[in-house]
C-alpha cells in the first residue's frame, strides 16, 4: 500500500537534512524516522531499503538543481551567458533552505565503493544532465561546422564540468565564509575556457 504524498515528503525531507549532512553510513534509519515522525512499517511501505531512500532523495535534489539551472539559464541575456548560467544556479541553489556543504551527489558517490544499482543510477543521471546540457550549450557559443562543431562543443563542456565538480568539491575542502565568492573563482577559470574555446573554434587568436 503507498503512503501519503506529505508523508512521503517527509521522509525526503529528513533524508536530505541527515544523509547529506551527516553522511549515509553515519545516519541510522532510526534517525530519520524520527525527525519524519514517522514508523519503520511506514517508510518501507514507500521504500524497500534505505538505499531506495537514499536514490528518491537524491532524484528530488536533481529535479530541484535543474529547476534552478534552467532558471538561471532563462535569466541571461546572451548565449554565453546562458552557458556561464551554471554558477548562477550554483550560488542560488547553495542559497536554499536544504543546500548542503557540499555536492550530494560527490558525496554519495564517495561513500560507496560498488553502489547499489539504484543509487548509482541517481548518480550517474546527475552527471549525464550535466554533461550533455552543458554540451548543448556549449554548442550555441563555439563556431565551426558538422563534426567539428560538436567536437569543440563537448570537449569544452568536459572542461566545464570538471570546473564545476571542483568547485563543488572544494566547499568540502575548505569552505570559505562567501560562498559566491567562491563560486566567482570557479565562473573566471570557466570564462576563459569558453574564450579559449570560441577563439580556436572561429579560427582566432
């Protein structure tokens, strides 16, 4: 039998504040039970384990980071803009009520070393998204035509990711008082791999 949608949400709710805080192996299912206000028969009714727990949590997070990113990528006035969005979606959702210290998805993926399928299923979704949103956009800002258009494309959205995940990862590392602060120093390294990126592809510099 399925549970309440607010129920539900509670059990998301507490999941998010303790697994991605805490830590998975650190929170017991007892704990978030408890900050749910909700009983065991109940979560497994919704859940069948606590790593189905762990994979719904993570899926909301994703459909809530890609809210904000399109957002963001609404927002800006220009093409590049539109590829550059990603940091703005960074500072805006680190700013929401259930922003984490840090990535819940480098997290996840750093506690566990064979995944359940279900979780490494939500991770890698998130790391997809990334990857090829960060492609088609990339793809409206290089020139160039055919094969070497998509090739400059997805060879500068594998920089830009890798820009993003390092800058996730450093809030981990050393999180610094100004978190746009932070972010600033992430969005000059990815300004001038575009530059770069848009120079090679149209033939200048």
């Amino acid at each position: 039998m399925a549970v309440r949608a607010s129920t539900e949400e509670k059990l998301l709710d507490a999941a998010e504040a303790l697994l991605f805080t805490r830590g998975i192996a650190a929170t017991p299912v007892d704990e978030i039970l408890a900050r749910a206000g909700v009983s065991t028969a109940t979560l497994y009714r919704a859940y069948p384990s606590k790593e189905a727990l762990v994979a719904a949590a993570l899926g909301r997070r994703h459909r809530g980071w890609l809210a904000t990113w399109e957002a963001a990528v609404e927002r800006a006035p220009h093409d590049r803009g539109r590829l550059l969005a990603v940091f703005d979606a960074l500072d805006d959702f680190r700013g929401r009520p259930e922003g984490a210290r840090w990535c819940a998805f480098l997290a996840t993926a750093a506690e566990y070393v064979d995944p359940p399928d279900e979780v490494a299923a939500a991770v890698r979704l998130d790391t997809d998204t990334l990857r090829s949103r960060l492609r088609e956009l990339a793809s409206l800002v290089v020139g160039g035509e055919g094969r070497a258009r998509d090739r400059a494309a997805g060879d500068l959205a594998e920089r830009l990711l890798l820009v993003v995940s390092g800058d996730l990862a450093m809030r981990l590392r050393a999180p610094v008082p100004s978190p746009v602060a932070d972010t600033r120093v992430a969005r000059s390294v990815a300004e001038a791999l575009v530059d770069q990126a848009v120079a090679g592809s149209t033939g200048r510099g």
